[in-house]
C-alpha cells in the first residue's frame, strides 16, 4: 500500500512544516495539513519554564494524537526533540530529533530518528563585553538567543533575539532585574530559532520518508525496517563469537513478520575477540 495522495495532520508552530512537508511529499506522496490551533508550549519548553509530557516518544504521540483531533485526518506526524551529551565523548552538546507517523485506521506507528551535534551554548556574563565574547560561539544572529537574569533558572526571560539593538535592549532589561548584575545567555532550542536544529528535523524526516517506502513482505504495510542487531561474528583466527554484529533483524511495524538478513563480513578480525585479544 501507498500513502500517495492522502493527507496528513502536521502540528506545529514552530515552522517545521517548510522542512518536513516537502520531503514527505516529495518521497511519499503525502500532503501535509498544518495545524498550529493549538499551543505546543504546553507539552513543554526547553526553557525550563514547562517540563515535558512523558517521554519525547510520549510528547510526540500526543501532539500527533492533538493534530489528528484537531483536523479530524485519521492520519499524523508530529516530530520532538531532546537535548543531551553526544554519545561518544560525553562533551559536546547532542541534538536527538523524532518524527512520529500515526495511522488511525491501520493502528500503525513509525518513527524517524536522527541524533547530530547541537547549537545549545549558553553562558553566564556581567558585562556588555562579555556578550560580544559569546557571539561567535552560540552562533548569533543565524542562531538565536534567550536571556534572563542571574541564572538559567530565573522566573522572567526573554526569547528568540535576532538582533543586535534587540540583544543590547535585552541586556540592559535583564541586568536591570538581576540581583548582582549577572545574566544568563543561552541559545534559543525551538526549531525556527535553531537552523543547525532544523537541519536534524529534516534528517529525522528523511529518515521516516524512507521507513515509510519500505513495504512488509508479508502485510504490504509500510515501515518494514531494521529493528535489532545479532551478535556474534566468529573470529577469524579460533572462531570464538565476538561482540561484533553477524546480522540484521528486519521487522513489520504492524504483523510480526521478521527477516533475519546475514551481514557481508563473514568473520572478526582477532584484535576484537575476547580470546585472542582479552
Ligand atoms: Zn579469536
Ligand atoms: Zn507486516
């Protein structure tokens, strides 16, 4: 089967709908419905200000769950981010995007996924020289900024400044609050504010564009997709299984069909195996 033709319900404000609704057209047919009736600060903020509904699986189901009962379209996408420590080193600033499809009728999900480095610096300054130090490295003006006094978790802030006079009018606003001269800058994390977040949505589109293209073999439902990975590959030099993979589990997002598909390196190079290399 094919979603070509059909349209879905997109719930967003914060213009995600230029970056996600020409890829899902262009690669699955689909025609996006932007919904923006409904304030999706509510299911929580990066500013801390309104903790998350859920987990950003559970935030994302439920906006797609809002912009179906909103349109009245039996199906949606919705798309949530998080931010952490990259994977690798723990260091530098991480950006996990998700972008949920939900058909109705068909009781099937499918979800994208794209994690990549994130543009989320943020500093503590007294002075207006200080902020011009900051520029360069949250990226400002393309990125934009939120400030607030004292601390990151002052009660008042404010939110995507884009512009110079704007910043100093900011910072004079925020100083004049604070209890000791300090403010907080940060970078503003909502997709319209964010051009390095955008781009990680697009790919988490991507990502869902293409599960959606790959049909089961056995029901014909789209999301047919890699879904886990056998351990075990035999060293080459005793044949001791390794941690390293030896296959592909492909797996229906609606019946339980699975494919077990074989990886093209048939053996580990004894430098990963825990006999030969302990
Ligand atoms: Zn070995
Ligand atoms: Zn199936």
């Amino acid at each position: 089967m094919s979603y070509s033709g059909k349209k879905v319900s997109l719930l967003t404000q914060h213009g995600k709908q230029d970056v996600m609704s020409p890829e899902l057209l262009n690669s699955n047919g689909l025609e996006v419905v932007h919904v923006k009736d409904f304030d999706t600060d509510q299911l929580g903020t990066f500013t801390r200000d309104i903790p998350r509904y859920g987990s950003q699986l559970d935030a994302a189901r439920k906006k797609a769950r809002l912009g179906m009962n909103i349109s009245g379209l039996t199906l949606g996408i919705a798309s949530e981010g998080a931010f952490s420590a990259d994977p690798y080193t723990g260091i530098f600033p991480w950006n996990y995007e998700l972008v949920i499809f939900i058909d109705e009728i068909q009781e099937l999900e499918v979800v994208g996924h794209f994690g990549g480095p994130a543009q989320s610096a943020s500093k503590t300054v007294s002075n207006w020289s200080e902020v011009e130090a900051f520029l360069e490295e949250c990226k400002f003006p393309e990125h934009q900024l939120v400030i607030r006094p004292d601390d990151a978790f002052h009660s008042e802030c404010m939110k995507g400044i884009k512009e110079l006079k704007s910043l100093k009018d900011a910072f004079r606003w925020a100083t004049g609050k604070s209890r000791e001269g300090n403010v907080f800058l940060e970078n503003d994390l909502r997709a319209h504010t964010n051009p390095t977040r955008m781009a990680n949505i697009m790919r988490a589109t991507q990502d869902l564009s293409q599960k959606l293209t790959s049909l089961c073999p056995q029901c014909n439902v789209p999301g047919f997709w890699m879904a886990q990975k056998i351990k075990g590959l035999p060293c080459s030099e005793c044949a001791t299984p390794t941690h390293l993979p030896i296959a592909d589990v492909w797996a229906c997002a609606k019946c339980n069909f699975k494919r077990e598909i074989e990886l093209q390196s048939k053996t580990a190079d004894p430098s990963r195996c825990p006999n030969c290399n302990p």
